[in-house]
C-alpha cells in the first residue's frame, strides 16, 4: 500500500509538472508569435510592391527574419 501512495504521489506531482511546462510555454509562445505574425505582414506587404528581378533576395531575407533559414 505504501509503494501504490509513492507512485500516486509521483503521478500527481508529474501531472503538476506538465501543467506548468505547459503554461510556461504558452508565456513564451504568445509574445513571440505575435511578434512573428507581424514580421510576416510586413514582408507580404513589401513583396506586394516588388519587381520580379527583386523577389528571390527579398525571400531570403524574409526566411532569415522569420528564422526560417537553416
């Protein structure tokens, strides 16, 4: 009985566990993907005024922004 209460205590505490990883990692996404949805506004926009000639440099740049190139 007592080994069945250590697991069950362990469970708990790893349940506890995620739910804080979880909302740790819902602080740490919002912000940055607020930051990212307006990075990529910003890029459509300028690709919307582009020249042919200029887009392939312009997407690079874009992928760099948005930490996309590696």
């Amino acid at each position: 009985m007592a080994l069945g209460d250590a697991i069950k205590s362990r469970e708990t505490t790893n349940q506890q566990l995620i739910a804080l990883y979880a909302e740790m990692y819902e602080d740490l996404k919002g912000p940055m993907s607020d930051y990212k949805t307006g990075q990529l506004r910003q890029i459509l926009e300028t690709f919307s005024e582009a020249d042919e000639e200029k887009l392939p440099y312009m997407e690079n740049v874009a992928m760099r922004m948005l930490g996309l190139d590696n």
